[in-house]
C-alpha cells in the first residue's frame, strides 16, 4: 500500500463508524487492510452513494486509485437567482444562494469525550463563518484574519445542511425576507433542481431549474409553516398541520390530515422517517430591553415577546397518511434552528441522554451565544433552559480547547 494511502486511510472510516464500538478499533481494522487493492468499479459504486461533498471530498483523498476510481466532486450549486415577483419594485433584484453545513467534530484521541456542533458557511468573499447551530448569524471573532479550521486529523460527521437565499439590493423589501428555504437535486444532477420557500403571504414558492422566475402556488387553506426534504421529495406543511408534497407540476399531494393545538409547526427528517413538532406558544410575556442608543441607554422597554409553553411529537404514518404522536423519542435529540432542523442521537453526540427538543426561544435569550436556548424533555413533559442541560450545553459554546480556534466571542 503506497503511503499516501496508508497515512490517509482514516479517511475512509466515516463509512464504518457505525460497525465498529470504538476509533480505536477502526484505526486498528484499517491498519490491516489494503484500502488501495479494492476493485475499482466497487469504488465507483461506494462514491455515487455518497451524497455529502465532504465526505466525497474525503473518500477522493484517501490514495490515487480512489480518487480516480470515483465520481468527480459535485458541480457548484447555482448562486443567483431572481427574487420574487413584486408589482411595487422599479427594478429587478437578485436573490442570492448560500450553503451551510452543520458537523459534529469529535476530538482526536479523548475518551469520555466532548464533541463539537457547528455550523460553516462563507461569506461572499469567501472567508469561512462560524454559525451558532441554530442560529443563522455569524458568531463574532476578536481577530480581523480568516477563520482556519483543519479537519483533516479529527473525526468529523456531515450532519445536516441548509441554505439561505440573501437579496443582493440592501434597499430592496425582499432584504427583510428570511424564510427557510429547502434545496433538492432532481435524481441525477445533470436533471437540474429545485428549491422550495414559504412566500411572504404564507403560500409556497417554487424554482426550478430551467424556469425563468419563481412560482407562486396559489393553494393555500392556512398559511404554511416549514418545509423540508425528505427521501427526494419537497414537503410542506401548514399553521393545521395538513402535511404534503409539493410536486414539480406544481401539485400538491395530501400526505397527512391536519393537527391542531399547537401555533408553529416544524418538520424533522429522523431516522429515516419524518417527524413533525408542534410547538405551543403564549404571548402574555413581557420582555425588557435596555436603550437603543446613547442617548437613552438608561431606559428600559418591554416588549410583549412569544415564549414556548410545551411540545408535541408526531411521526408520519405513510400509509394511514396521518400523524401519530410520540410519548418518547428514545435516544434522539430533536434541534430546532432558524433556517433548518435536525436529529442526532445522544450517543452521537456524546450527551447524557437523548429523548428531548432543543430550540430558540427569546425568553432564554440571555447572550448571543447561548441563543436563547431551551430544552423540552419529553419523559418530564417540561420546558427548561439550556444551562439546566450541561452536556447539551458544552456542544455549542465555547469551542474545545483541541479544536484551535482562538480569538472568537
């Protein structure tokens, strides 16, 4: 085995973490293999399994034969694309595209040890964000130079992804849109994509590759709250719960009748299903702000803010195209963030326990950083702050001495 294969071979463990118990014991296995030797159409076929570019990028690390025994790095996603239609707008602006990825870092050598959630994206001149997980502003640094962050020698997993489309025309109304906003190749990248968004009014926009504008779905019982990807299909769903899927046709198939109660409605791809949360909000919290400005900095405002009072799980029963509720999820951990939301088991994460929500809520906003976290645990059917919750705690902030970053705040 040539030695750039030897020494690169941890590359390929993201693909056999699951069978092993421990690093080591991957570290071990892969020591005694020849990874340079596999036949090259296997290879091939292992790459077009692989869908994170990460971990594409990695698997193409590994040895010469690797790399040219798989399929080539993903093409660049699209970066802009009009903005919605606007009978009020002299001119024209642009909508553009970003991606961020969510990872789960593991330090190197350390047991017990304490993993790392973030979030990276960059900015439009390329230099590399750091992103409260569930947060979609950029965490602040002390130091005027680019983020360095080396991945190459830590255990690293591609959690999850989401995008965010950014009017380029600062004076533009679309500047105030900030809506999720799902992407999806369509089978084959060479079929083109599709992105799909909750308009301003609460009716679903469509693109699709090809097409010259937005479209507009005028169908629209109550307002939609969330959509996702799940299994290659565009989801939806509305402020009742009503649940479909959104068709390039423009179609819109039922795949779940309405849950009421609750006030905010998200989606959850977990475990190979999907899951939706129903979160109940009260409104008769007064929140106070100190002065927004140097003339009135001793003065304090209160503003009636939104506080989550509890959760209710459902997961979707295709079949019987209905939701059904959960009184437990087990050892997974639910994340509800401002522009995606995503599972992890505790295990995974390295906590005490999983079976419970993590979310944004305005009344635990007690610094940036912590982002106005709270935690719904589902055993005891109440709402806590995330400082209650020590191992959930230390996977945000601040990074772990072994990951070397310094200089942020």
């Amino acid at each position: 085995m040539d030695h750039s294969c030897a020494s690169s071979c941890r590359a390929f463990s993201f693909l056999t973490t699951k069978h092993f118990r421990s690093w080591s014991e991957i570290r071990k296995a892969a020591a005694m293999a020849d990874w340079s030797e596999l036949p090259k159409e296997l290879l091939r076929l292992i790459s077009e399994l692989i869908d994170s570019p990460f971990y594409l990028l990695r698997f193409r690390s590994v040895c010469s034969s690797w790399r040219s025994s798989s399929s080539p790095l993903p093409t660049h996603l699209p970066l802009k694309f009009p903005t919605f239609p606007s009978a009020t707008a002299a001119t024209p602006s642009i909508f553009s595209l970003s991606k961020r990825t969510l990872f789960l870092i593991n330090p190197p050598h350390q047991t017990p040890h304490r993993s790392w959630l973030i979030k990276i994206g960059q900015d439009t001149h390329g230099h590399t964000l750091l992103f409260h997980p569930l947060s979609r502003f950029p965490i602040k640094s002390n130091s005027n130079s680019n983020l360095i962050l080396n991945l190459i020698d830590l255990p690293v997993f591609d959690i999850e992804h989401e995008f965010i489309l950014a009017d380029t025309c600062p004076t533009s109304l679309n500047a105030l849109y900030m809506e999720k906003v799902v992407f999806s190749w369509l089978g084959s990248r060479k079929d083109g994509f599709a992105l799909l968004t909750i308009h301003i009014s609460g009716r679903l926009a469509l693109f699709r590759s090809g097409h010259p504008d937005w479209t507009i779905i005028p169908d629209m019982l109550t307002p939609y709250d969330d959509v996702c990807v799940h299994k290659g299909s565009l989801f939806a769903v509305d402020s009742t719960g009503r649940t479909v899927i959104v068709g390039l046709d423009l179609s819109l198939t039922p795949v779940a009748d309405p849950v009421f109660g609750g006030d905010k409605k998200f989606l959850v791809a977990c475990e190979g299903g999907l899951f939706l949360v129903d979160k109940y909000l009260s409104s008769d919290y007064l929140c106070e702000l100190g002065g927004f400005d140097d003339d009135d900095e001793d003065e304090i405002y209160e503003l009636g803010c939104e506080r989550a009072v509890r959760f209710e799980v459902y997961r979707l029963e295709e079949m019987e195209r209905r939701w059904v509720e959960v009184g437990s999820l087990g050892d997974r951990v639910l994340f509800l963030g401002d522009d995606c939301a995503f599972s992890a088991s505790a295990s995974d994460l390295g906590i005490d326990g999983g079976d419970c929500v993590v979310f944004r809520d305005d009344t635990f906003n007690v610094n940036a950083l912590e982002s106005g976290l709270g935690v719904f645990h589902l055993d005891k059917g109440r709402i806590s702050p995330l400082s209650d919750y020590p191992s959930i705690s230390k996977l945000f902030w601040p990074p772990p001495d072994w990951v070397g970053l310094h200089g942020l705040h």
